[in-house]
C-alpha cells in the first residue's frame, strides 16, 4: 500500500496489517455497520496487475477462462487464472481503462502471480505492471453508496460489472457495492468525501463478509490449486466462457461441464465458533466418515455472533445438511441462502 495512503488512513483510525485493515477494537463491528448501513473500505487485501499494450486482450484471453476479446470499454468480468490441470490458481475482477486491462487479485498472491503471468509474455507486445503503488482501490457497500458516488462527483455504472470513468474508474458489483479504483492524488480526496457524505469507515472484514453473502469467492494462497471453477460456482456467476478458445486448464473445465460430472459446490454457511476458521480448513460429514468432505474458502465475522464462510462441499453432504468444521466430531455449520441458484 502507498505510504501516503496509509498515513492519510491512519490519522483516521485505521489500523494495518499485512493484507487487511480495521477501523473497530473488533472486527466483527466494521461487519455490523456494513449490514446497517453504508461504508467505505480501503481494499487493503485486493493488489492490482496493468497490462498495456496491442496485444494485451489477445495475451489476457489466451490465459483467462472469460472471454476477454468480447469485453467492452464500460464492461468488468469476474475471471480465473488456472492450471494446467484446471485448478484455480487466481480468482480476478478484470476491467478496461482506457487501452489497458485492470486486474484485481488477492494482495497475498499478487506478487507471484505477477511473476507467473509475466512468464508468458515471450514476445508478445504487452508489458504487465505493479499497479498497487499508483492505483488506489476504495470499495463502497450499501444503500446509500450510489449517493455518496455522486456527492463526489462521480457516474455510478447502470448495472453490476459495469464501469463508469471520470477522475476514476467506478466498477459495480452485485449487492450495491462498488470498486472505485483512483490515481493516489483524486483517492485522499474522494475518500473524505465517501465519509462527509455519510459513508461509515470499515475495514477488510466488511467487504469479506459482503462478498460471502453474495457468494464471490477468492482465491488466496491457502486455497491455489484446490478447486476447479465450477466447485467455486464460476459458471454460476459469469466467471467462465465455454465458447472460446483454449487456455490453461480448459479442457478439464469444459469436461466438467459437458460431462456433467461435477460432485462439488461451493455453500454458504454459518458457525459458532471463537475464531475465524482458516482458508482451507477441512470439513466433514457422516457420509464420508474421517475423510474430508470439502474445505473452507473463507470466513468473516458474522454481525451477530460466530461467523459466516463459504465452502466447497460434497453436494450429497450437503443434501444430508450435518456438516462439521475442522473435524468428524466439530462444531455444526448451518447453511444460509446464496443469491443465485446452484445447478
């Protein structure tokens, strides 16, 4: 994170950490005032990848499961990076500005992913970048978000995963939440004005449980390789094409959709325990005995008490509904709606 950023956050009250910020003594009141209202969070756990330069559609739709040829100027896509044998080593919101692509991952692979991708450049005529230190990312969360857009001067996107561009580019997302992605000197301003405009400051906690609720997984270091895009429900919400041409990991991708031979879904869950389970945390269910019968993708504080996680989970396991955490004999996960269907 830019220094200047984080001082100008921190004479507020916010406190840092590797990959996330807090506002509140506990995590779970920045969860709290994002399901009571509207807030402002500095995207401390997401880091940005530029690519820029004639090819870099080309050089993105050949590594991506989305099609990237077919994005528009005002479009944004919820994309994967995989391997070979069709294992999710990245998941990324992905969006145009200007010539180049905006890519956003977790800030805990960022730097390896980077490294991983600029591998394949060869002599393809794309540069990728660090953006992390000239982009700022400012998410924005509940009802009065769009209002507090505006009261800063900037478009609010008619539908999620569009864009709008101004001082910054806006990028909507499902369940009233907007990214707003800002050079260092507009983002120190906009953010004051977020706040005057009635937008509580929270931090990462906020957004994490946010996107559980409308069940957008990441993918972070603990989870690479762990699941296929379909267990994540990728193809549930627009995070696959199975028109385009081939990337890494592809023809399994396809197979599991074609074939129909998908054993796995990623659920929405609740708790009680004291501590947040862990990103890939087995879980079990009499079914399978002492084997795992899925993993935890991520958790966050729930507004009440325990917390809320997505988890990729056998689907007869989940029929069954006894499903426990970290072992056989573990705490009980209660399953919680997900907005969209699962196939």
């Amino acid at each position: 994170m830019n220094a200047t950023w984080q001082s100008h956050l921190g004479a507020k009250g916010a406190r840092f950490t590797d990959f996330s910020v807090q506002f509140n003594d506990d995590a779970r009141q920045d969860v709290v005032l994002a399901s009571q209202g509207t807030v402002v969070v500095p995207l401390q756990h997401l880091g940005t990848i530029r690519a820029t330069g004639e090819d870099a559609a080309v050089f993105l739709h050949n590594l991506f499961s989305n099609d990237v040829k077919k994005l528009g100027s005002n479009e944004a896509q919820l994309t994967s990076f995989n391997t070979a044998k069709g294992r999710m080593l990245a998941s990324i919101v992905l969006w145009r500005e200007g010539g180049d692509y905006l890519l956003t991952l977790s800030a805990d692979i960022h730097a390896a992913m980077l490294k991983k991708l600029s591998m394949y450049v060869l002599r393809s005529k794309v540069r990728l970048m660090d953006d992390s230190g000239d982009c700022v990312l400012i998410g924005l969360a509940g009802p009065q978000a769009g209002a507090a857009l505006e009261a800063a001067g900037l478009h609010i996107p008619g539908t999620p995963r569009a864009t709008a561009s101004g001082v910054a580019t806006v990028v909507r997302l499902e369940g009233a939440r907007f990214i707003v992605s800002a050079p260092l000197s507009e983002a120190l301003g906009l953010w004051d004005k977020f706040v005057a405009s009635g937008a509580v400051p929270a931090g990462t906690a906020a957004w994490q449980w946010a996107d559980i609720v409308q069940g957008q997984p990441s993918i972070t270091q603990p989870i690479q390789e762990e699941f296929v895009a379909q267990m994540l429900n990728f193809d549930l919400i627009g995070g696959v094409s199975f028109n385009k041409g081939c990337y890494p990991g592809q023809e399994i991708v396809a197979r599991t959709h074609y074939l129909g031979k998908l054993k796995k879904r990623m659920f929405r869950v609740h708790v009680d325990v004291a501590e947040a389970p862990a990103p890939g945390t087995d879980v079990f269910s009499p079914e399978f005995g002492e084997q795992s019968a899925g993993k935890v993708v991520m958790a966050a504080p729930a507004p009440g008490s325990g917390f809320e996680a997505l988890i990729v989970l056998q689907t007869s396991s989940a029929d069954s509904t006894e499903v426990h955490l970290a072992s056989p004999q573990g705490p009980s996960v209660s399953f919680l709606p997900l907005p969209y269907a699962l196939a």
